[in-house]
C-alpha cells in the first residue's frame, strides 16, 4: 500500500540504518485511513469526503460519526447517534467541586488539561481499553461533555454560576447557550451563530498527525486510557505554533490596533532578525490556501454581516492584513497564506467567545480526530511509539567528586 517515493525503513533499521528526522518532515509515524491531506493542492479528505462537501451539507456530528465510524451514518444511524450525544452532555455532578480548586484566573487551557484528564477519576467504568464498548462509551462521554466542560470553565474564570446544558438546542446552539445564558437570562439562540459554532467545530475535527493527534497516538500506544490521552492532546494542541494560533491572531490584531499600524507589522514579520510572526498565515503541510480556511472565511463573512460588526475596527484591519499578506512577494513566494486559524479567531471573537477560551474551542472541536486516531490505532496492530535520538552529550567519563571540583 505504500506509494512509490515512500521508503519502508522498518527492514533497514533492523539491518542497523538510523533515521534523524528532526519535526517528523519526512517520517510517517503510522498508517490511517481516516483523513488525507494534499498540502500542494490544498486538499483535505475526511474517509474520502471533501471538507468543502462537509461543511456545505453535513454537520459536526456526522462528520464525527463519519471520522469514527468511517462511513457516514443513515437516517436511523444520524438519529440515534445525535440522540445518544446529546442525552450524555450532563457532568458527574462531583466534577463541579474540581473546578472549585483552580484559581479563577488560571488559563481555561490550564484548567481542560485538568478537567479532562480527570474524566478517567469519574467514568472509570469504561477504561477497559481492550473492551470494544468501553471505548465506544469513552468516544460518546468525550464527544458529549466537552463542550459542558468547556462552557464550566469559562463561567468559573468570570465567577458566575454553571449552565447546565439545553439537549434540545442542538451541539453547537447548546454550547452557545452554556456559555451565555445565566440563571436570570435566558440566550436565545440565532441559527446563523449556531450553524457558524457548529461549522467552526466540524472545520476542527481533524487534520491527520498533526503534534496533538500524534501525541494522542503516542499517549495512547502505552495503553493509557483515552481520557488521559485526550487530555496529553489538549497539552500539545495549546501552544502557539499549534493550537493556540486563533488566539495569537487575536492579540496580534489588538496590538497592531490601527489600520496604519499594518506596514510596520508586515515589515516586522519580513525581518529575519525580529521573531515576530504574522500570526494565523503559514501552515506545515498547506502551500496553497487551507481548503478550511476558505469556508472560515465564508463563515466569517455571514457572522460579521449578521451581527453588523463590517465596519469594526478589529475587524477591518484582519480585512485589511489579509489583502495585503494575499498581494505581498514575500508571503506569496513562500507560501504564506492565511490559515483556519486566522479566521476562526475573528469569528469567535464577533461570537463574543474571549480569546482566551479560542484553544479550548479548538481542542473541543478536535475531540473526534483524536478519538478517531486512538481508536484505529487501538483496533488494529501497534507497538508503543519510541523515538530514539541522536545522542550529542559528552562521551563517558568519570565522576568526580564535589570536594575536587
Ligand atoms: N510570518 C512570517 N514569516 C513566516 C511565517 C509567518 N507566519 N510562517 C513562516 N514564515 C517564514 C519563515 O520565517 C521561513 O522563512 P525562511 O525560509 O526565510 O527561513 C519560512 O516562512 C518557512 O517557515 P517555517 O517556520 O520553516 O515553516 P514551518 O512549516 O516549520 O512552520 C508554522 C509552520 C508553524 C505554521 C509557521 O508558518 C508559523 O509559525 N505560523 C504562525 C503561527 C500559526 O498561524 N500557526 C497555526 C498553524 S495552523 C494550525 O495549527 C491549525
């Protein structure tokens, strides 16, 4: 099955040849059927299927039981599948007392590593990795409290009081309504937001073996269970050069503050000498536009017409950067084009979602890809994941003791 520029090193390592692959540019670290990526073309395929498909007619939950099942479910499928999500949104009620345990002003990210990892200290019923309807159980617990354990730790970093979710609102219309309803105020949801939450969740729910997906794998590959593997993701997925982009994109577009602010930026971003970046352009594997980021774009277009936000300044000067990065030799010949992260941070932002909550967002949406990956990893053969290194400390020498040194 392997193509024909693939070299299976797996004989020759055996025969004593070494790899030193710094970044995994060149080294794939397992075989998937799950996503497929033309980073030159700008394609990106879920079990086949265009996400341009995917996000015009589907939506996030059935593409999370299309990335988990591998075939896009029928109408009595659909149904049960949506029915079995949504009636497993609730929390263990004990859970409630964990937050009470991190500072207010902890980081949201800081707070799901914690909250997600210790799902496996209240669901412990169904850790049996080898147990193939404990691990349907775990994907259905996942998929379904996330967005509650989300929307909790943004009520608890504001002090207002939980919101328990609405099962009827629908994914993405009740994770809205967690985050912005409160006891005295009822939120009423407009359709254009909930489908924009529940596209924005869809364009996230996987990107092959990406750092979080494979720290998944890796994670996973020592028998952990998925709780605790999914939680080793939303680690990897925070940092900045990951996960955390939207929300860089955000304090980049507050710190450029003005329209004519935007040359100064591009020419810092140019300057090898300076490590500021343009945040939400670039991508590892896409050279051409982001298949994801045209839809965002789509997205983001209708949510700021709907809300009426056109003519906010934040917003035109994203507008504004992303023509000119789109005209400038240096982003074009590199390859530089705006990525999802770049849009997904301006849709939040006019959904009234705070930037720091943009990452958890992401890592929410992303709860399917990851399940979908440990699950084929668990479901077929593996061995644990151990890189080995190029060693380049001192040779052997011997101790000395502290008097002579
Ligand atoms: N602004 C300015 N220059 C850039 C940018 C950028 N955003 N991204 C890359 N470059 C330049 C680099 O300086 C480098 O120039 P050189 O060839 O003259 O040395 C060249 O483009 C290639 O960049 P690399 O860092 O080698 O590319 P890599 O594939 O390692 O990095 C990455 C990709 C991390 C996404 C990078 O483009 C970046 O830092 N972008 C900004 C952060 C961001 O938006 N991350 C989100 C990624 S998408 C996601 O996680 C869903």
């Amino acid at each position: 099955s392997l193509g024909p520029d693939v070299v299976d090193v797996r004989s020759l390592t055996a025969n004593g040849l070494f790899t030193y692959d710094p970044g995994f540019v060149s080294t794939a670290s397992c075989e998937s059927k799950i996503t497929y990526i033309d980073g030159d073309k700008g394609v990106l395929l879920h079990r086949g299927y265009p996400i341009e498909q995917l996000a015009e007619h589907s939506d996030y939950l059935e593409t999370c039981y299309l990335l988990i099942y591998g075939e896009l479910p029928d109408k009595e499928e659909k149904k049960h599948f949506e029915a079995t999500i949504m009636r497993h949104t609730m929390i263990h009620e004990q859970m409630v007392d964990l937050f009470s345990g991190f500072r207010r002003d902890a980081h949201p990210m800081a707070v799901m590593c914690g909250v997600v990892g210790a799902l496996s200290a209240f669901y412990h019923d169904s850790l049996d990795i080898t147990n193939e309807r404990h691990r349907e159980i775990c994907a259905y617990r996942l998929i379904s409290k996330m967005p509650t354990l989300a929307a909790m730790t943004y009520k608890y970093s504001i002090g207002q009081p939980f919101i328990y979710p609405r099962n009827d609102l629908g994914y993405g219309g009740n994770f809205l309504h967690m985050m912005f309803a409160t006891p005295c105020e009822e939120y009423e949801v407009n359709p254009v937001l909930a489908r924009a939450m529940d596209r924005i969740f869809l364009l996230h729910a996987d990107h092959e073996q990406n750092a979080s997906t494979s720290t998944v794998r890796l994670a996973g590959s020592s028998g952990a269970n998925p709780f605790a593997c999914i939680a080793a993701g939303i680690a990897a997925l925070w940092g900045p050069a990951h996960g955390g982009a939207n929300e860089a994109v955000l304090v980049m577009l507050n710190e450029i503050g003005d329209e004519k602010n935007i040359d100064e930026f591009i020419t810092r971003a140019k300057d090898k000498d300076d490590p500021f970046r343009l945040m939400g352009f670039g991508h590892r594997v896409y050279k051409n536009f982001d298949p994801r980021a045209k839809v965002m774009k789509q997205t983001c277009d209708e949510v700021l017409s709907e809300l009426g936000l056109e003519d906010d300044p934040l917003f035109k000067i994203a507008k504004r950067l992303e023509k000119i990065a789109l005209e400038d030799e240096y982003f074009v010949s590199k390859k530089l084009y705006p990525n999802v992260d770049f849009y997904s941070g301006i849709i939040l932002k006019a959904l009234g979602i705070p930037t720091e909550m943009f990452t958890v967002i992401f890592a929410t949406g992303r709860t399917p890809g990851w399940i979908a990956h440990w699950h084929e990893m668990i479901s077929g053969e593996y061995r644990i994941g151990r890189p080995r290194q190029l060693y380049t400390g001192e040779t052997s020498r011997d101790f000395v003791p502290v008097s002579d040194r």
